[in-house]
C-alpha cells in the first residue's frame, strides 16, 4: 500500500476535485489504486491570494465522513502545494502554511519558467526559517536540467524532490529518459506522487507508477521512495486536521 503525499483530492478550493461526488470518485479510486494514506495538498500562494481555509477544513471533514460512511481502509492527512512567494519563510515560522502531515517538511513549487538563482534562494530561505524544502514535480522546471544542479539543491538547502508518477509512464525523448533515469539511478529522487486533480489525464495512477519504478530501478528503490513517504505521518494515524492556517 503507498503514500500519496501530493493530492489535489479535496473539492473546491483549487483545480482539483470540483464537486463533492468527485472528491468521493477520487477516493475510491485511490484506494482501487493502493493507496490507503493521502496528504491533502491544495495551491496556496502565500501572502498574495487567499485561501479559502474555512471551506476546506469543511470539505476535508465532509470527506473524512465520507471514507468512514463507505468504510474504505483510507486515511487523509493536511497539507499545500505552496507556490513559493517572498511572504513564505515568515508565514511558516508563524505556523500559517500547512507542511506535509503536520511534520516539517513543506511542498513547495515554481512556475515553470522560474529562474535557478530564484528556485535556489527560495529553497535555501525555506531551510533557513527551520523547514525541509520537497520540490515539486521537479521535473517541470526548465532551470534544473542536471544532476549537479539537484544535488546542490539538496546539499545547500536540504531539499528533497518529488516526481509525478504519471511522466514514469510517459514517453520521454532520450535525452529526458536518462536524465530520468540518472536522477533515480543516483537516489536523487525521494518521492513518487500522483499530484491527481481528477482531470482527464491527471487520474491516480500509483500502482503503475511504482511497478514502473521497480522494473527501471529495482525493488530497492520502490521501498525507499514508499518508506520515505510512510515516514511524513504521524507515528499514530489520526483523522484529525493537521495544524496551519492562512
């Protein structure tokens, strides 16, 4: 069973799930997918838009119901998809930006175009304000296209890189396809998420892309990535909402 730590489950507050019944579609599909955890991660921008978190702490409860009403092995946990602003360092400190599951790692993205000197200060800020910096979906960014890049990330800012398991399934050109394959190769890569929004195209697809994974890299690489997601919860699964507010 997987961790999906990069979801866009809960209905409208996002692109994601728009209505009640598809965030149910959603979760069923999940569990027919194997995953029973999910972090729950909305787009937040920071100190720029506002959040709707009084509907999505309704919606997360309402959802909650829903998984016990139709008794599926499931559990939800909080967390954002945080488009990285010069308001998130402080808005972190002051507990006001979800991390993943209440732990102190927080998912943070860019625009596509953002620059390397832009990408690495941001993270590097993130650590300095006392978080661990996931990067998302890493591999839509056109500034990070080497490993030595990667690696400096990780080695100056401590941050951690998730990849959609969807772009395992993809066809890559070649040059992509090693890059890809350099990037799990050399243990560069930390999670596997679906980043679903129940769009066509961006269903759950975990199962695929973990055997995906474990045909490319091995069964070694597969439960590094799984453990490593298991190790964002809680100790004790709980239900309950995990601490942040904007």
């Amino acid at each position: 069973m997987f961790v999906d730590m990069h979801s866009h489950v809960i209905w409208g507050v996002d692109d994601g799930a728009e209505t009640r019944e598809e965030t149910r579609r959603m979760l069923w599909a999940a569990v027919q997918d194997g995953i029973d955890a999910i972090i729950c991660t909305p787009h937040i921008t920071p100190g720029v838009y506002s959040f709707p978190e009084e509907r999505f702490q309704e919606h997360f409860r309402e959802a909650q119901r829903m998984i016990q009403q139709d008794q599926l092995p499931l559990w939800l946990f909080r967390g954002a998809e945080v488009l990285y602003t010069e308001h998130v360092p402080r808005m972190l400190r002051e507990g006001r930006v979800p991390t993943l599951a209440g732990s102190g790692y927080v998912l943070v993205e860019f625009s596509p175009t953002d620059s390397w000197d832009w990408i690495q200060g941001a993270l590097q800020k993130i650590a300095a304000a006392g978080f661990r910096p996931v990067i998302a979906h890493l591999e839509r960014y056109q500034a990070i296209r080497s490993l030595n890049q990667v690696r400096e990330l990780r080695e100056r800012s401590q941050a951690r890189v998730q990849i959609n398991a969807r772009s395992l399934l993809r066809k890559q050109p070649l040059m992509r396809r090693r890059y890809f394959n350099s990037l799990f190769s050399e243990k560069l890569v930390d999670y596997l998420a679906t980043d679903t929004h129940a769009l066509p195209g961006r269903e759950s697809c975990m199962t695929a892309g973990m055997q995906a994974l474990e045909s490319c890299f091995g069964s070694q690489t597969r439960e590094l990535i799984q453990r490593n997601a298991e190790m964002l919860l809680p100790r004790q699964n709980t239900t309950q909402v995990s601490s942040g507010t904007l």
